[in-house]
C-alpha cells in the first residue's frame, strides 16, 4: 500500500512540476534550482490535497457539530492564512533537503573512522514498508511529544508557542498557527531525528501529510471523541481540546506550571508520563493572561512580533 501510494504520487509529481512548475522555474531564471523546484513540487502536491481533504470533509462537520460557536469568523480566516502557508510552503522541505547533505556528509566522515550510521529499520530485518512505516511514526511521536512539552516548559519558549494557544476560536485551520521561529526549531529538530534514525524522504512526506492530517482533526470544532479506548489510543479532538483549556492545558488549576495532554498523536506517552487528562468535558479555549488583557495580536504580522516580544519578556523572567 505504501509502495503503491507513493508510486502514484510520483506520477502527479512528475505531471505537475513538468505542466506548471518547471516552466516557471525557467521563466524566472531560476534554471539552477530546478532539481530542489521538483523536490518541492511533491511537497506543493501533498499539500494541495491535504487542503482538499479538509475543506471535504472537516469543514463540513464543523458546521453540522461544532463544539463551540465562532465567535469571530475573521480569527479563523486568519488561522486558514497560516495553513495556506505552511501546507503549500517550502518550509519543511527546505529544512529536510538542507540536513540531508549535510547528515550525509558527517556520515561519510564518520565511516573513516569505522563508524556506521543508525538505521532503525536494520533492528529488523525483512520488515515490511507499511510495518516500517508505523515504526517510524510511533518514534517520531514519542520525540514530537518531548518538543512539544518543552515548548510548555521554558518559558522563553512558551513565549512563541503561547501563539498557537491564543486562539480562543479554535477550528481545524488552528493546528498551523505557529510562531515561525517555532515552526523553524521543530522542523529541524523532527528533520534531524528522522534523518538519524534512518527515515527515507519518501517515507519522510508521507509521515509528515499523515501527521498533518491527523493534527487538523484533533483541532477541529467538532463535537467528536473515540470513546474510553479510542481516546487512549489516538489523540481526539475533545481530548486535544483540553490540552487548549484555559488554565488546564498550560498551567495547573491554580496558576502554577503543569498542563496536560501534550501527546501528539498517542496519547500513550501522556498515560506513560502522567500527564493525561480525560475529563470528558468540550471546554473553552485559550490563555489566562488573555482574560486579563494581554494582547496576542489579531493579524499574522501582529501575532508574529508580539511572540518575539513576549519571548524576550519571559527569557528576562527565566535570568531574573
């Protein structure tokens, strides 16, 4: 299944970037970057589609169920500007594509000296791909789930990721609205663990699209939960939602550091490390201080440089 998926994405590349991208390409004289253009044609593709499937089937369920009335529509025109840009965006690809080289180069170092490259799927041989795959994705989540807890750790970095938070509308565009420094240290810090343990970037493309896929559901103004086994095993939206509550999700219930649910996927690392949070409750969301005035910014560009500031302010906090 896996061969056969990315043998067919193959075949839309190669008929996309040969139609609309190549021809660009050299229309804007930037023949020497043909070879990374149809790398991120694949990208623009998955991306494309992934946008299909949303507007498909999620936003449609979001009107017959949601799990909150939109309060300011234009909130969430600006959340479908960041998904726009981060789904047709060069960003993950870029930094994919710049560490391969480069972890290449340092492993071509390292086999000088006797040294061999760990590959994850060598623990395993005669693995299957679609077993290969679900490997990959159960680790790369277990890091994933370690980013995002630490991002609710250190204060500087809650200072950025504070962005995603702030949305006190949230709808399945939500999952995009990052910081783009905070976008940037997670690609390379995902990029580079993939790469270490032996992800080829066409596995790669497919784990990012599935995980993309996945997190725009769990953000999603919808009434939906998996039920008591389900919800222990894939993150829902009710169970995501609580990780967006207002005085839950981040800090305890009594203002001091804590939170809750930072699984990214499973929910198993959340059970394993006791930060699991299954009331069954729809609750509102968004960040304390915002109740007590301070301003997460209404526009990209707002929002954008308020998180570098706060993320100074709170680095000061850290020092102090």
């Amino acid at each position: 299944m896996i061969e056969a998926i990315s043998d067919w994405l193959g075949v839309a590349q190669g008929w996309l970037f040969e139609t609309a991208i190549q021809p660009l390409v050299f229309q804007l004289g930037f023949g020497a970057f043909v070879e990374d253009a149809f790398e991120g044609t694949e990208w623009l593709l998955i991306g494309l589609l992934e946008l299909a499937l949303l507007f498909l089937v999620l936003r449609p369920l979001e009107s017959l169920i949601p799990a909150q009335q939109i309060t300011d529509p234009r909130a969430r025109w600006n959340d479908f500007l960041y998904t726009v840009l981060h789904r047709i965006g060069v960003f993950s690809v870029l930094i994919f594509f710049t560490l391969d080289p480069l972890m290449d180069g340092l492993a071509g170092w390292l086999r000088l000296d006797g040294f061999h490259p760990f590959n994850l799927e060598a623990l395993w041989p005669g693995i299957s791909p679609l077993a290969a795959f679900a490997v990959y994705f159960v680790v790369l989540d277990f890091f994933d789930y370690w980013y995002h807890r630490a991002s609710h750790h250190f204060n500087w970095w809650w200072g950025l990721h504070g962005l995603h938070h702030s949305q006190q509308n949230m709808n399945l565009w939500s999952d995009d609205r990052n910081h783009i420094l905070d976008d940037l240290l997670r690609d390379v810090y995902m990029g580079v663990i993939a790469l270490g343990i032996g992800v080829e970037p066409a596995q790669y493309v497919m784990l990012v699209s599935l995980s993309r896929i996945l997190q725009s559901l769990q953000h999603a103004n919808v009434r939906i939960h998996f039920g008591w086994l389900g919800e222990r095993l894939l993150v829902s939206p009710r169970y995501h939602r609580m990780h967006h509550a207002i005085g839950v999700g981040h800090e305890g219930r009594d203002g001091k550091p804590g939170g809750c649910n930072f699984a990214v996927l499973l929910p198993v690392w959340d059970i394993i490390f006791r930060t699991a949070n299954f009331t069954p409750q729809f609750v509102a969301t968004g960040i304390r201080d915002q109740l007590q005035g301070r301003d997460y910014g209404r526009g990209f560009w707002s929002q954008q440089a308020l998180g570098l500031r706060r993320m100074i302010e709170y680095a000061r906090k850290d020092v102090v």
